[in-house]
C-alpha cells in the first residue's frame, strides 16, 4: 500500500495500529484518512504523537531542493528561535503571520513589520492572513501566482496554522481537493503532503516545528487579543496561569497573552530564584504564552517558569513605536 493519509501525511499501514498511518484492513480500499485523523475530525479524540522527524531534517530536506518557501507563524510566537529556524531556510521564502484576527486593533500591521526588519533582521517579504476570517488569503495566492510559483513548501512551528492556510486557500479556489486535518494540538501533519490547488500551484504541508514552550492544555484563541494593562508596585507579584513574576521595581506592564488565561495580582509569600533583567520599552517575551511589554527598565524575578524559555527583546508594539 503506497497510499498516504490526507490529514497528517502519514503512510496509511493495517499491520499495527499502535503505529501512526493505521487504518482497518477492511477500509485499506477507500480510507482518505488514518484511524487517528478519522477519529479526530470526527470524534475530536487527540491521539498524542512525537514528531517523525526534527526540524534540521526537515530544514535540510527543503534547502536541497529547489522551491518556494511559506513561513507560517502568528503574532504570539515570535521569538529568536522562530527568527532562527526562518533564516535557515536558504531558499526564497515569505515570512507570513497567521492568525491576524487575534492581533489587537492598537497594533499597526506597518509599524509591526518595520519593527521586525528593524528588530530581527527580517529582510523577505512579510505578509498577515487569517483563516478564520479569509484575510489575505487571496492577496497571497495572487502573490504566488504573479511571481509564476508553481510548488512551494509550507513550514512553521506546530499548530501555527499551516494546515488551516492551506484548507482556507482550498476553499478559496473553490478546489474540490480533500481537506487537511486541523486541531489545537500539536503534531498533527506527521509528513509531507502534497496539495494541488490548481494547475499552475501545488502546496507541501510539512511536519510542524516543536521548539521548547511553556505548558499549558490545548485552546483555542477566539478574537482579538485584548491588552491587559497593569501597574504593578515595587514588590507585587503578576500570577499569569502558575506562573509568577515579582516586579523589585514599580513598571507599568501591559499583557499581550491568550485571553483566556488567568492572570492577575497575586499576594501570598513566594520564593523566587530565578531573575531577569529588562530595559526600559522592553519585552518578556515567554515561548508558547507570549509577551509582557515593560517601560521602566528593573529586574523582574521569575518563579515557576524556566528561564531558558525566556527572551527580552526591544518591544514590538507600543511605547516609542507609536
């Protein structure tokens, strides 16, 4: 059987059902879909997966061959390691930030654009969709196309939503093709996919990046992030979740995170260990949560988190970029 399941790229297989790309023998004639894709579209059962291959393997098979590259990440994981893996790729690429409907109104699609190529060295293109709204998802296939891409690779970190751009861009074409398996998971595409849109545009989903990130249940972002702003004395501590960051100096901070995460002011006694040092107009930025904006520059003292999942960075959005 040379067949392949069309959610997650896997090989379809009926010896082990232990192994992913199972399917029963008596469905080995007509499955478009594994067991585990079948069970999650239809019955939303998460099967936990380990991704079949590293994002060096992945990276390397696209530098060897000769096509397009989309990179898909939203507005929350932006960090060095996802600047890091983008700039890997040697192949013309794109830089795209998906989920756009979850960017907050205050923050200017210019202004975060120039702050990327100022901030991280972005020099490709850089371009917003939303699959949940359509927003520009036919402004890239138009750009695809007018720049005569036939095959492009579509890469980014897990449940970035490579998978939701490619079904959108489907129903945007008014293509017939059989939709790919979306969820708030992580590892949902385990291989390659091929996706012919038309006859001029063929897509490759690919296994999606898995980096290091705090943890937290799957969840889905429903609307635009609303800014959380706090002024927090010198000494008080912000609960975000079970995580806790105490301010040693007073800084006015505002909360660019999923908003339905628990956060708030928190005064019980706590030990801290762990500390990070931040400059005025600064970012904490944290992988997988996303960022706390800062204006005074102090020390912020952190508890529960490991601070290897942390950067400061130049903030993105606000203070001396508005």
């Amino acid at each position: 059987m040379n067949k392949v399941c069309f959610g997650c790229g896997s090989k379809l297989q009926t010896d082990k059902p232990e192994i992913i790309g199972f399917i029963p023998i008596h469905k080995k004639a007509d499955s478009k879909y594994c067991q585990r894709c079948f069970k999650l579209i239809h019955y939303g059962e998460v099967e936990i997966n380990n991704p079949p291959k590293k994002i060096n393997q992945i990276i390397n098979n696209i530098n060897i061959d000769d096509k397009f590259v989309l990179f898909v990440t939203d507005f929350l994981s932006i960090n060095n390691q996802v600047i890091k893996i983008f700039k890997s790729i040697n192949k013309p690429k794109i830089f795209i930030i998906s989920k756009s409907d979850i960017i907050p109104k205050s923050v200017k699609s210019n202004n975060l654009k120039n702050n990327l190529r100022n901030d991280y060295g972005i020099t490709d293109d850089i371009k917003f969709v939303s699959s949940h709204t359509n927003f520009g998802v036919e402004a890239l296939i138009n750009y695809l196309k007018k720049r005569r891409i036939n095959e492009a690779y579509i890469v980014g970190l897990s449940n970035a939503g490579k998978s939701n751009l490619i079904n959108a861009m489907i129903e945007k074409m008014d293509n017939k093709t059989t939709k790919l398996t979306t969820s708030n998971s992580l590892n949902t595409t385990m291989d390659f996919i091929r996706v012919v849109l038309d006859d001029e545009l063929m897509l490759i989903d690919t296994p999606g990046f898995v980096i290091p990130t705090a943890k937290f249940k799957p969840f889905t972002i429903k609307g635009a992030i609303k800014p959380k702003i706090y002024q927090m004395k010198e000494g008080e501590i912000l609960k975000i979740e079970d995580y806790y960051f105490k301010f040693i100096k007073s800084a006015n901070i505002t909360l660019y995170i999923p908003n339905e995460f628990q956060t708030g002011k928190y005064y019980k006694e706590l030990s801290f260990n762990e500390e990070i040092k931040i400059n005025d107009n600064e970012d904490i930025m944290i992988s997988g949560l996303g960022f706390i904006q800062v204006k005074q520059k102090g020390i912020v003292m952190v508890n529960n988190l490991d601070t290897k999942l942390i950067e400061t960075r130049k903030t993105l959005v606000g203070a001396n970029y508005e």
